[in-house]
C-alpha cells in the first residue's frame, strides 16, 4: 500500500510539474501525449525510472555477450542504450579491429591448429574482482565453439589477448574468475578426448572426458599466462556452468554438469536421440573441486603433459582429495555461489526446485570422508541429503540465479513458466514472481554475482520476442527486460531489443569503478599497451622504400594526413603507420584506402599499421572515415600504383584555381579577424583555474598544438607573399586560417566546458 502511494505521489508531482511547464516547451500536455499514446500512471512511472536526460550518465555498464557475433556488447543500466561493440573474437571495422596488423596479431592467437577461424560464440563475460568485488579493470568472454577466452582491457575497452584452450573441443562454462582474479575459469562441455586426437564412440567411457581449466592471470601485465595453468580431468559428463567460491568458499569450484548418462545417441542409426538419453537419470552431478589444493599438486609437478598443457589426472584427483561429487536436479543449467560464499544454488531444468547446497555439510562430508559411493570412475559422491540446505519449489524450468544486496534474497529464472522467482533462500520461502516474454535463459542483478551485490535492477535475458516489437522477418531479435527489484515486488520497466543472436549472458559493473582512458599516450600501440615503434611525430613523417617493401611513416591531424600522396609500383607490399596527434577527448580519426580492405580507427595518440599489397595499377584514394572536422571531406590523398616498370612523369600538379594578390589579402584578413577572436577564447580560459580541470588542460594542449601549426603556416604564407607568390601564398593564408578554426572551436569548447562545470577566476 505505501509503495502504491509513494508512486501515486509521484505520479502526481511529475503530471502537475509537466503541466504548469507544458506551455514553455509544447502546446501539447503530459495529458494529451498519454491520451494519444495509450499510456496509463504505470507506463509514465516506468519511464521516468528508465529516463536520462540529455548528458545524464547511467549508474551501471553492463557487459553482453554477443552470441554468435563474437562480440561483447556494452549498454548502460538503467536507460538500456547501447552504447559499444567490442571486437573479440571476430572482426569488427567500427574498432579497425582486424583490419589493422596490431589487431590482426591478437585475432591471429585464437587460430585453431593453425587454422584462422572467423567467427565465435560468445556466452558467459566476468568482470575482474579484489576481495570478491567487481574493480572495473578487465572483462573476460569465452568462446564456446572454439574453446577460447579472450581479455578486455577497461583502460580503453580493447580486446588484448585470446587464449586456446589446447585440450578442450568445446566448452561453456567460461569465463568465471576467483576472488582475487587469480585464476579465470573454463570447464569443457561435450565430452571428447583431451587433446583432440580421434577415438570411436564405441571408447566412449574410457577414452573421452571433461576438464575445467584454471587460466593464471597477471593483473599487473593484464594478460592470462599460460605456462602458469593447469585443468583438472573430469569423468566423460558434459560439464556446464562454473562459479568459484566466495569469502568461507574461497579456494574451492563448482562446476555443474548433465547427460551423466554417458549416452552417445544416433538417430541416423535407429536410436533415440541425444535428449532422450541424456536426461532418462533422476540427477546429474555437480563437480566441488578444491582448486587451492588442486595448484599445490600443479606445482609440484603431480600432472600430465598433453599438447604441453599441464593436466591433473582424474586418478590423481582422486588420490589427492581435489574432486567430489554431489547429486544434483537434472538438466541443471547455472551454479550460483551466495555473496557470504555460504550456499551453492543450482537449478534443473527438469526439475521445479531450486537446490540450496550447505557449503559447511560439503565439508563436513569431505572432512569425514563421509560417502553415498563413488562414480564409474571413482570420484566420491557426498549423499545428496548430507550436502542440501534447502530445496525451494520455485516453478517450471528453474536455470540461473543472482543475488541481491538484501541478505538470503535471490532470483532464478524459470525457463519454462517464462517468469522470474524472487525468494529467500536461507528459509526456502519464494517471495514474489513476474512474468517476462519470453522463455527467460539468464538473468542478472546489478554485480549480482559478487559478495556486495548492488541490488536495484535485474536484466532477464529472453530467448524468445515473439510479438514485443515491430516485425523484422521470420529472424527476431531477442529480449532483454529491465526489472525494477528496489522494492518487496518486481516491477517490468522496459524491454530492450538486441539484434544479435544469441546474446546469452550479462554481467553488470557500477559505473563508478570504471574509469577508461580519453586518449592514448602518444604513438601507443593500443594491443599491446606499449609506445609503437612506427609513432612519428609531425615533421618526421616519411615513405621508406626497400626493394619492393615500402613503408609509410604518416599522422593524422584535422583535417589532413601527412603525406598526402604516396607513389608505389606494382607488386610493392605496402604498409602505413598511421599516428593520431590530436589530444583532445573524442577527436577520432579513420584511415580507409579504396579497393584494399583496410580500415584503421585512430583514437587520440594511437599508431595503428595496415600492411597489404598493392597488386594491380591504379589510383586508390584514401580518406578519413570518422566525421573529425568542417573539412573531414577534405582529409583524403591518393595511393598512387604505377605500372611496374612505369617511367615517372615530368612536370608538376595542376593548379585548379589561380589566385592573385587580392585573394591573399582577404584571407589575411581572415586570418587577422579570426586570431581577435581567438585571443579573446584564451583571455577567458586563462583568468579562470582551468588547471583544476584534466579535460580542459588536454584541450588547451591540443589547442596550442594547432596554433604552433599554424604560426608555422603563417610564416610560409609571408615567406611566399615576399615573392609576389600570390597562389602559394593564399593557399598557405588558406592553410594558417584552418589551423586557427580548429584552435578556436577547441577553445570554444574549454570555455563552454568551463562556464558549464563552475570554473572561478585564477588565484
């Protein structure tokens, strides 16, 4: 009742606010437009707990895998605008990403037996922790085809690195990340032989198996070290999901699994298919494996080599004590550690309870060695009943749980019912359900997953929208709804479309703890991190020629690439470095050559290479590709191919327009004019305490930067006039007028910045 009131209330509030400032903005009322659009009290409520104004920020960055894009995409919660793609798996020409040679290398390490695979499935990203919480400095995505991860630095939303996994041929339970993103975990899912050698089916019990591999990440390099991982053999199941253990858990894993049946189907063959086999037993098993203790036996060399990756043996497993097993409801999809690190919940598809194992009754099972039995292949299986909290009778189709801030309160999504439960798992009481459109896989609560949820959203990832939004052919979008958990009752707020398929997981970080870079140190090579050894700096720019290798040492700046005209010949392998030297916030540019596939983004102080080879004759523009400035059309040049062998032409470039001495004295005067303004632009930005302002110092930078240039200008346009060179002389007055524009709308764009965000006059 309170709640119904306080949204009354506020309902009110915004009717009476919108109606008394209705004939400021539009003639027509908040009453009109609800009557006009069908809306009710309920729609307009949903949308002003959704609505950011213009230049509001969101208050969570929510991270999607993109499904069979390969893609990670990035949206802000709780508007729902999305806001990037990041290129991971597959190429992605926004980012330049595998088009330039420093991404093409990072794409080049997820090659497969050194095959280049060009598409990924994405499913299950992880935000980097410290002490249990997300830190907003790293995303990692798995490729379930393919078993891969892959990492995504947050200093510049980048993809760095793609690890294979050597042993696995398929895989869905990555990417999961310990406490202290010690390890990123991947645990297989068909079961195959490790190693990927062929085996019949017929060796099916003996000869294929699962693993969960524990991948060593450095955080002060960023990358996951290889030679420092190791995976653990599994029993031929097809492993699921992952989750590491929090706080009381910490050191241990949990990994789901079905078709414990061990059934290898047919239907070609006469016999029922795969699904039928695979669920005919009443449980599967979860896998809990000590991973702390699983490390000491790595490092004390207690492994077996295959494909030189390092592999705890089941048997040795079994001996050290690393792995048990516990019954859980079959067809599980999703293992979910409590934020107290206290409670394991798994959910059965198959099954209408969410199961709520007791951390403490595993241990006390492991600690007295107190067994129901051992599988086929001897792992100990701690009877169910000495291992269950709580079995809460949620609904159909039980599959992926989250936590709230609220303690003992999670969510499941209930795949069959198309509904979200809310309940308290410690008293196994449900609390509250709602429904969503539909066929819910995942869900996610804001850093739900951590051991200091955030509470306030939950995104419910939909398989199916059917009739949710307009028709776009027999392929349809899929579903992601925001809900509204702040209060006792869920509430739906908006259905957001995603148009790649299938965006299968999200997780979601509190804005605040990211905190990206807005340009790059200059010459950075943004794959690696480092300073390219390819930067130049304006005036150093070059063409170097080695027999038929010719490299292009070239910047980008408004509104011109230096040089502006390369000459090669036929058959020359080619490659341009390209270095943005603009400093302010946003300035990208892009490097395009026609016919070549190439395509580079240049943000602020990036180097970025693009190598190909000039094959056939011809004239081949290149361009900018990122709207930069007023003369971004202006900002091309040509690629010159002569014919191998070509004589070079005598002569120089014709002129278009001939200018004469009064041409040069009206841009002069321009030129004069326009500095009045600017002195006027750097009098204001100087009397106030811009140095207390990072972005307003870089954009003073820049702006001097343009200045130098165009003193430089100025100097050749007076140089030349001397000479009564009236066409070089207007053409470099043209040149030093530029230079002052793009000087004075950087200015201009300090000072707004100033006046906006309350700068005081200098002390």
């Amino acid at each position: 009742m309170k709640s119904a009131l306080k949204a009354s209330a506020a309902f009110g509030a915004l009717l009476m606010a919108t109606t008394v400032a209705g004939g400021a903005y539009a003639a027509e009322s908040l009453q009109d437009v609800m009557k006009r659009r069908g809306l009710n009290e309920k729609d307009l409520l949903a949308a002003a707990k959704t609505y950011t104004p213009t230049g509001g920020r969101d208050e969570f960055i929510a991270f999607s895998s993109g499904g069979q894009s390969g893609q990670v995409i990035v949206y802000g919660i709780p508007s729902m605008r999305i806001l990037k793609y990041i290129g991971v798996f597959t190429p992605e020409p926004w980012q330049g990403y595998g088009y330039d040679d420093e991404s093409k290398a990072v794409l080049a390490q997820g090659n497969v037996d050194g095959k280049q695979i060009t598409w990924g499935d994405t499913h299950h990203p992880a935000a980097s922790e410290t002490n249990g919480e997300s830190d907003g400095k790293f995303v990692f995505i798995n490729d379930k085809n393919n078993p891969r991860i892959a990492v995504i630095d947050l200093h510049d939303f980048e993809t760095k690195q793609i690890v294979v996994n050597p042993i696995m041929q398929s895989e869905h339970g990555g990417a999961f990340v310990t406490p202290n993103t010690d390890y990123v975990i991947e645990a297989s899912q068909y079961p195959a032989p490790l190693g990927g050698e062929y085996v019949p089916l017929e060796q099916f019990n003996d000869k294929y198996r699962g693993a969960v591999t524990y991948w060593k990440f450095d955080k002060s390099k960023g990358r996951i070290d290889p030679s420092q991982s190791f995976s653990v053999e599994l029993p031929p199941y097809t492993q699921d999901l992952s989750d590491a253990g929090k706080l009381v858990s910490d050191g241990w894993s949990f990994t789901n699994s079905l078709c414990s049946e061990r059934y290898v189907g047919g239907i070609e063959k006469g016999r029922p298919p795969y699904e039928a086999g695979c669920s005919a037993n009443d449980h599967d098993y979860l896998h809990v494996v000590n991973w702390k203790k699983a490390e000491e036996v790595f490092k004390a060399g207690k492994v077996t080599k295959i494909k030189d990756h390092p592999v705890i043996t089941l048997k040795t497993a079994i001996e050290e004590g690393l792995l048990v097993l516990v019954p859980e409801p079959k067809s599980p999809h999703g293992v979910d550690v409590s934020p107290d690190g206290k409670y394991i919940i798994v959910g059965g598809k198959l099954d209408s309870n969410a199961h709520v194992y007791s951390f403490e009754k595993i241990q006390a099972a492991v600690a007295a060695k107190k067994f129901a039995g051992k599988d086929s292949y001897g792992v100990p299986i701690i009877d169910v009943k000495d291992a269950i909290h709580k079995q809460v009778p949620l609904g159909l189709g039980p599959l992926h749980t989250q936590y709230d801030s609220k303690p003992c309160v999670a969510y499941t999504s209930l795949y069959v019912d198309s509904q979200v439960a809310k309940y308290d798992y410690c008293e196994g009481k449900v609390l509250d359900k709602i429904s969503v459109h539909y066929n819910i896989g995942h869900l996610m609560t804001m850093e739900g997953d951590t051991t200091k949820p955030k509470g306030k959203y939950l995104v419910a990832m939909n398989k199916l929208a059917i009739d949710r939004f307009n028709p776009v052919g027999p392929l349809h979008p899929q579903n992601h709804q925001l809900i509204d958990i702040s209060g006792d009752k869920m509430e739906l707020l908006y259905d957001m479309p995603l148009p790649l398929g299938e965006p299968h997981y999200v997780m979601a970080i509190a804005a605040d703890k990211v905190k990206p870079a807005i340009r790059y140190k200059f010459g950075t090579n943004s794959r690696t991190d480092q300073q390219s050894a390819f930067a130049v700096r304006p005036g150093g720019e070059k063409v170097v020629k080695n027999g038929n290798k010719v490299e292009v040492f070239g910047t980008a700046i408004r509104s011109h690439f230096t040089p502006e005209i390369v000459e090669v010949e036929e058959g020359d392998e080619v490659t341009f470095h390209i270095t943005n030297m603009e400093r302010a916030q946003d300035e990208v540019h892009g490097f395009a050559v026609s016919g070549m596939d190439v395509n580079l983004s240049l943000e602020p102080g990036k180097t970025a290479s693009a190598s190909f080879k000039a094959a056939k004759a011809g004239v081949y523009p290149f361009y900018c590709t990122e709207f930069c400035s007023a003369l971004h059309l202006e900002m091309e040049g040509y690629l010159m191919v002569k014919p191998k062998g070509a004589q070079q032409m005598a002569g120089k470039a014709e002129e278009g327009v001939k200018y004469v001495k009064a041409d040069f004295d009206k841009q002069y005067k321009s030129c004069i004019d326009t500095q009045a303004v600017i002195d006027q632009v750097v009098a204001y930005i100087t009397s106030t305490n811009f140095k207390d302002f990072p972005s307003v110092v870089a954009l003073v930078e820049d702006a001097t930067d343009q200045l130098n240039f165009a003193k430089d200008a100025r100097a050749k346009a007076d140089e030349a006039a001397k000479k009564e060179d009236w066409q070089q002389a207007t053409l470099w007055a043209g040149q030093w007028w530029q230079y002052q524009v793009k000087a004075a709308d950087i200015g201009l764009r300090a000072k707004t910045y100033l006046e906006q965000n309350g700068a005081k006059p200098a002390k």
